[in-house]
C-alpha cells in the first residue's frame, strides 16, 4: 500500500498521472469515489491522461477506445483488453494504492 496523492488534489471529474511502487497509474475522482488503474491505453499504449473522462467512462484520445474506470472493463473497440485497477482506501488525508 502507497501513498499516491493527497485526497484533496483532484475535483470531481479530474484525473492525475503518478507514480507508485515503480508503476505509472492513472487516478481519478469520480462522484465522491477515487479510481486506480493503468496509465496506458490497452490497445496500443496510448497515455490516457490526455483522454477525456465522462462519468465513470475514460476514452482514449487516440482511437476513441473506453474503459469504465471502476472495473477497467474495455466498452468500445478498438480496445478488446481491460486495464488493470488497483485497490484504492484513503488514510491520512492521502489516496493509497494497493498494487500487488
Ligand atoms: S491506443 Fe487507445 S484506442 Fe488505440
């Protein structure tokens, strides 16, 4: 378990890049809840930070695949691949992140 960013970084709707345990993840805030999972589109790799996130849907900026951000779950082709996520708890005002 890591700490990955204070709880306060992100408002609703927003995403982050960072790094944990050696791992770039993407983690966002969505409705009261944070998300952690892969940085890297499934498909070909694409960085999805500078995808667009609406609701509990991610695309992919390159070829418009999405993900939903609570399972990783891949929702639209191109991408036939889930991302990986990781447990989230909050502990001393900091988002931790469990990768095993
Ligand atoms: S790299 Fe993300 S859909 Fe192709």
């Amino acid at each position: 378990m890591a700490a990955a960013i204070p709880v306060t970084a992100l408002d609703d709707g927003e995403m982050t890049v960072c790094r944990v345990d050696g791992r770039e993840l993407l983690i966002c805030y969505v409705q009261g809840r944070h998300y952690a999972l892969d940085s890297r589109c499934s498909h070909a790799g694409q960085p999805l930070i500078t995808g667009r996130l609406e609701g509990h849907q991610l695309y992919c900026p390159l070829h418009r695949a999405s993900f939903d951000i609570r399972t990783g779950q891949a929702l639209a082709a191109p991408a036939a691949e889930p991302l990986a996520t990781y447990p989230v708890t909050l502990e001393a005002g900091k988002v931790h992140v469990e990768i095993s």
